[in-house]
C-alpha cells in the first residue's frame, strides 16, 4: 500500500465516520476507495466493518442526550440486531466470493435508491404511522433483524434502512430515532466484526486507517453533522456509489 492509497483510505474513513453519524451510508465511500486501491471486494468489506466500529461508538456517545428514555427500547431492537448481524456475517462467510461480487453492485443501487428518497419515504410512512408503541411493536423488531441480516452482509445504507423502520413507526423526533439508529448500527457493526476476526481474512492496514479516521469523522459527525446540507451530502453519497457500481460491474 502506497502512501497515497493509505492517505485515501483515511479520508475515506474521516468521511464515513460523519456521515455515519448523521444519516448511515459512510460505507459507500469507505468499501469503494478500499476496492479502487487493490484490497479484494469480499476483504475490503471485511475490513471496512471492523474499522468502522470506532466511529460508530464516538457517534453513539455524540448522541448520548437523545438516547434518554431509549434503554429497554433498545434493548429489546438490539437482540434483533445482533441476531440480524450474525445471520448476514455467516451468509458472507459461507457464500462463494463471486455472489457478493454480483450482489453488491445492487446492494449499493438499492442504497443509493434509499438515500435519495429517504426524505419522501420517512414522511410517507409516518404519514401512515398506525401504531405509537413504544418499542415498534412485533413488526418492528422483525425489520431491525432483517436490517440487522443486511449490515452483516453488506453495511452500506443500513442507517438510511433503520431510520425509515424507527421513524415511521416510533412516536418520536427525528434526532432521537437517529441516536437509536446509531446504537443499532453500532451492535452491528461490532458483531460482525467479531464473527470476521474470528475467521475472516482482514487486511488490518486498512483497518487502522478506517478505524482512526472515522473515529475523528464520528466525533465531528454528531456534533455538526445536523448542519450540513442534506441534498449535497446525499449528492456526494450517490455519486461514490455509482462510481463503485461501475468498478464492481467492469472490474
């Protein structure tokens, strides 16, 4: 890896990290840059979701007033997580190499899909919210786990995934569903890091410089990430993610 390529995966980290905290796609600029400087797609993944667990935590403690009030909620949406991330992080594991390399050229339209229309989706759904229960109800948690089988597999987007689940059936503010949505992003993250140490192969170069640049990205992230325009940080998302479909496509 030369020192340009590592300058690249750090930035790339940085950025993830911020975006992670306000909206969740932070992959799609990490995995692309991981794959455009050489690292396999199925190990640049790998590396991308162990690395990313740093700033996934310093967005949850950037968050920590709104998760107030959330514990038992969470709780009870976070073993749907875990168990989600598990299934998705086995699935990775055991599925030949050329699957993912056809599958995530879609995944990443579908996320791209769900970034841009995420605003009309979330007031289309809380438009027809029917239920104020307050942990979501049985539904509810049944999407966390499907949400939780996708950030296992393939994590681009899974927050654009999660705040469309929480907020269109949670009575709350936006800024609360995105804290909870961190903290399940988080539980995530961090258990299919630990299934890909155990028996993954990592590129841990990578990993060091995703891990401390998106500690930074997350810790700036919550805190002035609500600032940023939402239409040109959606922009920048969708753009990556149309140049790393073409890669994976034409590679």
């Amino acid at each position: 890896m030369t020192l340009w390529e590592a300058v690249a995966i750090f930035a790339a980290g940085v950025g993830a990290g911020g975006i992670n905290a306000v909206v969740g796609s932070g992959s799609l600029i990490t995995f692309p840059t991981m794959v455009a400087v050489g690292i396999p797609p199925v190990v640049a993944n790998v590396s991308n979701n162990i690395g990313l667990v740093p700033g996934s935590t310093t967005s949850v403690l950037g968050y920590r007033a709104e998760l107030k009030g959330q514990r038992s909620r969470l709780v009870r949406l976070g073993i749907g997580s875990v168990i989600g991330a598990f299934v998705g992080g086995l699935l990775l594991l055991s599925l030949p190499a050329r699957t993912f390399d056809v599958v995530v050229p879609i995944l990443i339209g579908l996320s791209c899909v769900l970034v841009v229309i995420q605003p009309r989706l979330n007031g289309w759904l809380a438009a027809r919210r029917e239920t104020a229960h307050p942990h979501g109800g049985p539904w509810l948690w049944l999407g966390v786990l499907g949400a939780g089988a996708y950030g296992g597999y393939f994590g681009a987007a899974q927050g654009v995934l999660l705040i469309g689940l929480l907020g269109s059936v949670l009575d709350e503010d936006l800024q609360r569903v995105n804290a909870a949505k961190n903290v399940l992003a988080l539980l995530v993250n961090a258990t299919a890091a630990l299934l890909f140490v155990a028996v993954a192969e990592v590129d841990w170069r990578a990993v060091a410089l995703v891990a401390l640049g998106s500690t930074i990205g997350g810790f700036f992230g919550a805190r002035f990430g609500r600032k940023l325009p939402a239409p040109v940080l959606r922009g920048i998302i969708v753009c990556v993610g149309v140049v790393a479909m073409v890669k994976l496509i034409y590679a």
